[in-house]
C-alpha cells in the first residue's frame, strides 16, 4: 500500500495533538483525532496502519512486564490500552520506553500514577484513525485497508515474581515499592 503519511509525519501529528500542554491521554487522542480528520482521506488510512505498526514494534514482553507493574497487573487487553497510552506520550517517550521499559520512571506521569496507584492507558488511542476517517467521510474505515503484524512475544520472567521484577525493572520497581 502506498502511504499518504510517512512515520514522521505519524509522530508530528501526535506532538501537535500534545503541544497545548500537558493533558491527559484521553485529551491528546482527541486532539490528534481534530488533526487528522481534516487530512485526506489516504493520509488517515495510512495513519491507522502507521498505528498499529507502533502497536506491533511495542509488542515486548519486557515492556508487558512494565505494564504489569505500573497498572498491579495487565491482561492482553490491558496490554494495548497500555501501549495506546504509550504511543501519546510522543515518539521520544515512546521509542525510549520499547528499547529500555525501566526508562518509564523517568516520566513525571508515570511517578503521579506510581503516588496515586493509578492505571496509565488509553482505549481511545487506537480508535484515533476510525474516528478520524468517520468524522471526515461520515464512513466506517474498511478493516481491511490495514495489517497488524505482531511479533512473537517472550515472557523470560514471571511478573509476580517481585525480586525478579526489580532485576529487571530496578527504577520502576523501586518507585512502586517493589
């Protein structure tokens, strides 16, 4: 398929959606969603693929292992509204947290959601394009006009297993008293 909207212009489209300051997820989808619905019709079908190729490289048992801790558990449903959450924090926040999970202590949303004992997801994030594409055509997006191709998963440790836990994610483990 060729695509009317490359990588890059995914992630701009998700930094202007986050530029009027810090917001909630919920807020950054929906701006995001305004963004792209005014673009043509090939530029949001390319987005959804675009989406769920984030969703595919974010795919990592470590970072399920993450999820798992951040959330006080996380079932595969879990696991995407997580990885939705984590595609709105920007490509930067993003691509850090797949190559080093640990690395999500660093964010000040994460260490208020560690305070508060509060879940970090966003369901609406991978609606963003089949809203947008409804609000621009007034037409369901066709399932068909992307692929969602997830890696095989490794699950190397038992997520219930604190020591194990704070091996592996010794800054994350440490800020949810693990």
């Amino acid at each position: 398929m060729l695509r009317a909207m490359d990588e890059q212009q995914f992630w701009d489209l998700i930094e202007a959606a986050r530029r009027p300051g810090p917001d909630d997820a919920g807020a950054v989808v929906e701006r995001a969603t305004a963004l792209l619905a005014v673009r043509p019709r090939q530029e949001i079908l390319a987005a959804q693929q675009l989406l769920w190729d984030a969703m595919a490289e974010s795919y990592r048992g470590d970072l399920w292992g993450a999820a798992y801790l951040i959330n006080g558990g996380c079932s595969d449903d879990g696991f995407d509204y997580f990885r939705g959450w984590l595609i709105v924090q920007g490509r930067e926040v993003f691509e850090r947290a797949v190559a080093s999970p640990d690395s999500l202590a660093e964010l000040p949303s994460v260490r208020e959601a560690a305070a508060n004992r509060a879940d970090l997801d966003c369901e609406r994030t991978l609606g963003l394009a089949w809203d947008a594409h409804l609000a621009a055509t007034g037409e369901q997006m066709s399932g068909d006009c992307y692929t969602i191709a997830y890696p095989e998963i490794v699950f190397d440790w038992d997520f219930d297993d604190p020591a194990e836990t704070a091996r592996r994610l010794p800054r994350l483990a440490a800020l949810y008293g693990e």
